[in-house]
C-alpha cells in the first residue's frame, strides 16, 4: 500500500472518529491504526523506510499522530500508547522522542 495514501486514509478515519458524535468510525480507526503498524513493521528499523533516520514520509505521519494521541484519548478514551497493540508505532514515537530536534516542535505532551 502507498505510505502517502495510508497517511490520509489514518488522518480521515481519525477524523470520522474523534469529530462525530458516540462511538462510530471507533473500528475503522483501529483497523487503520492496525495497517499504519503493520506498514512500520515491514522495515529493521523504526521508520517507515528503514535507515537510521526519519524520512519525509514519517515526518508526514507524525505531524497528525501526534495529535492523535491525546485527542482521541480525552475525546474518546483510546488509549493509543502502551497499550501493546500498536508495537512498531510505540517504536516509532518511541525513536522521535529520543531526538533533542523533534521533542523541541512536539506540540502535544501527554
């Protein structure tokens, strides 16, 4: 699957989640969230292309992951960390926190 559609495919079902009322698009998200993870865990190393560094395809995701996290937590209680579920994408937050640059921009805390 092309990483840049997944992207849009995860930010337009985090949409249809956290933005409408109740519980709906809840499966949708996962099963994304699912492929975002699956897609991470095809490379050694933490990032979507392999190497030593994030490439502009994570700095694409991260920029809306990171604002997936604490949204979809306070608006509808998913947990989206440690929860053991989403292993490569624990990684993959896990390796940009590590970086003096990104937690420097991070504009989410939680």
């Amino acid at each position: 699957e092309n990483l840049m559609n997944l992207e849009r495919a995860l930010f337009g079902a985090w949409c249809s989640f956290v933005f409408r009322g109740g519980n709906g698009g809840k499966d949708a998200f996962e099963a994304t969230l699912d492929r975002v993870d699956a897609a991470l865990g095809e490379t050694k190393g933490p990032w979507f292309l392999g190497g030593y560094n994030p490439t502009l395809v994570d700095m694409q995701y991260i920029s809306h992951v990171e604002r997936m996290i604490p949204s979809a937590l306070y608006w509808k209680g998913l947990q989206m960390r440690g929860n053991g579920r989403w292993k490569n994408m624990e990684r993959w937050l896990d390796e940009f926190e590590e970086r003096p640059t990104y937690m420097a921009t991070k504009s989410d805390y939680y």
